[in-house]
C-alpha cells in the first residue's frame, strides 16, 4: 500500500481533471447512444444518492464498518466510468463492491452472508448462486485494473480537527458532509485532504463561535433532522457515522458559506481566524477549495430534487428489458 496518496494509484491513475470526466463520460454516451435515448435516467448525483442510501440499508444490516461503505461507493462510482450502467444489474454491483470493499478495509465478510442479506435487501437482485457475485468480483477487479488502494478523508479531518479546536458537532458535521462528497465527482477529482478542508470550511463557517451547531441551525431548511445512526467507524470513536440519507446542510446554508467566502471571517471568530490564517501559510490549493465547495453547494441544490421511486423506477425499466 502506497504511504501517502501522492504516491497511490489513487493519484496517478484515478485522479481526473473535470475535463477528462467529461470526455470519458461522453465516449461513454457515445457508444451508447441507444441505450440512453431508451432508457432515460435522473441526474448521476441523484443515482448516487440513491445508491448511497441502499448500501447504507445493507451496511446496517450487516454492522459494517463505514469506510468499507465508502470504499465501495467509489469502487462503484469508478466502474461507471467505464461501463455503461444500463448494460448493468446495478444491485449486483453494489452487492459486489461492498464485498470487495469490506476485504479491502480489512473486515471480510462471508459471501454467503453477503448474498442473504443482499437478497433481502434487493428483491431485484435476482441471484441466488454466490458464484454471480464471485464472477462479478472479478470483473470489477478487471474493470478497475487491479487499483483498489482508497485514500478517505476522514483520516485527515481527525488530524485537523484538534488543530482547529473543532468541537464535537463542528468534526461530526464535517465527517458528515464528507458522507455527502461521495455522491459528487469529489472522490475522482481532489486529494482527500482537499474534501476534509472543504469539509471543515462548511462546518465552522457554518458554526460561528458561540452559536448552535450547523446541524441544529440548518436541520429546519434540510429536508430531514433526523440525527445519523452511526455505524462502525475505522477507529470506533469517531464522531459522525454512515450517511443518514438526508444532506448534512440545505442548499442555501451551503452557498451561503460559498458567497461569504474567506473575506472578513477573521473577524467572525478566533476559529475561523486561526482557520484563515493556517489556508494562508498552507501550500493548500485554495483553487481547489472553492472548487470542491461549489461542487457541495451544487449537489445540495440537486438533492433537493431527489426521489426514491424515481430513481428505482429508472433502474427497474433498463434492468427489465435487458
């Protein structure tokens, strides 16, 4: 395994420019053109979501660790660059690189449990046999060209966070919208500690000092309040847990932070001074930072449009007629 990500496959080949994913995106709509004038589908950030919430369902079920659910969300997200979904039984997939990603993260799980409780996740999952996820393993593998390493932010947001003196809502909101970035291009674009920053930005711009926590200031405009049911997290006292299923902040709270952007927030606390301060001395790319807060406020825009059933019905039409 790679030391730093600078090192790691991750950097050198799944690292993209928005440019390059555009392009890959669009050889892909090329060569499937019929596909999907047939088959029309939501946003892909919409997808993810929907994705994220269902392996979210099964993690639950099975007390998995949750960088093992990240891990496969991004297993996913990287197979899609190169295989068309609608060509896809997308259960199966999530199903598969959860597998793969518990093996990876270090906490295995039998695939005979994994093929039950996927079954009674995914009706539509429609195998019975652990072969089909054997063989599906493989092509992932294959698809993914063997480069399965994962560098996650959330190893740098716990670093961070007792240099910033962030208290325990402000790092439980940050592990939170770093559950968010998953469902944008995030993970293929920026260094994870670009995603933690960005994370941390959101959070305390979000959480002057002595006023209630973001979540408690934005739960009202968020389509939930609900609070996160952790799962197993890498070290097990982690603040935050698995994705809730619901943003970590509503769409206005995220552009707002945006609009405010680094001008004045000294004087708006000695938090987020030191914060302004250290992104200063930093060899931190802030283009980056604004870029991957745009790409947040952006996906929390789009969230609010999300529909389950949408996006269930999308994925039964292609997988029916197959």
């Amino acid at each position: 395994m790679a030391a730093n990500y600078w090192d790691s496959t991750q950097a050198k080949y799944w690292t993209f420019t928005k440019a390059e994913l555009v392009e890959l995106r669009k050889q892909l709509v090329d060569s499937n053109q019929h596909l999907h004038n047939k088959y029309p589908l939501p946003d892909r950030r919409l997808l993810s979501i929907y994705i994220q919430q269902n392996l979210t369902k099964l993690a639950r079920r099975m007390s998995l660790r949750q960088q093992a659910l990240a891990t496969a969300q991004v297993y996913i997200k990287r197979f899609y660059l190169r295989v068309e979904i609608r060509k896809t039984n997308p259960y199966l997939i999530m199903a598969t690189a959860v597998y793969l990603g518990c093996k990876m993260e270090e906490c295995p799980q039998h695939i005979r449990l994994m093929l039950g409780e996927a079954a009674r996740q995914w009706p539509e999952l429609g195998i019975t046999e652990t072969s089909k996820i054997g063989e599906c393993e493989f092509a992932l593998i294959s698809t993914l060209s063997s480069r399965l390493i994962l560098h996650h932010p959330y190893r740098t947001l716990t670093e961070l966070a007792p240099l910033f003196g962030l208290s325990h809502e402000e790092q439980t909101l940050a592990h939170n919208i770093i559950n968010d970035s998953y469902n944008a291009d995030l993970p293929l674009l920026y260094p994870p500690h670009i995603i933690a920053i960005t994370s941390i930005f959101l959070a305390v711009v979000l959480r002057p000092a002595g006023q209630p926590s973001g979540l408690q200031n934005f739960a009202s405009s968020s389509s939930s309040s609900h609070p996160v049911s952790p799962l197993h997290s890498p070290g097990g006292q982690q603040p935050g847990g698995a994705p809730s299923g619901n943003p970590a902040m509503s769409a206005n709270a995220a552009q707002n932070a945006l609009l405010g952007g680094l001008s004045g927030l000294k004087q708006a606390g000695p938090k987020l001074g030191k914060l302004v301060d250290w992104l200063a001395e930093s060899k931190v790319d802030m283009s980056s930072i604004v870029d991957a807060t745009q790409e947040m406020v952006s996906l929390y825009e789009v969230w609010e449009q999300y529909n389950e059933r949408a996006c269930k019905d999308a994925i039964t039409k292609f997988m029916q007629n197959k």
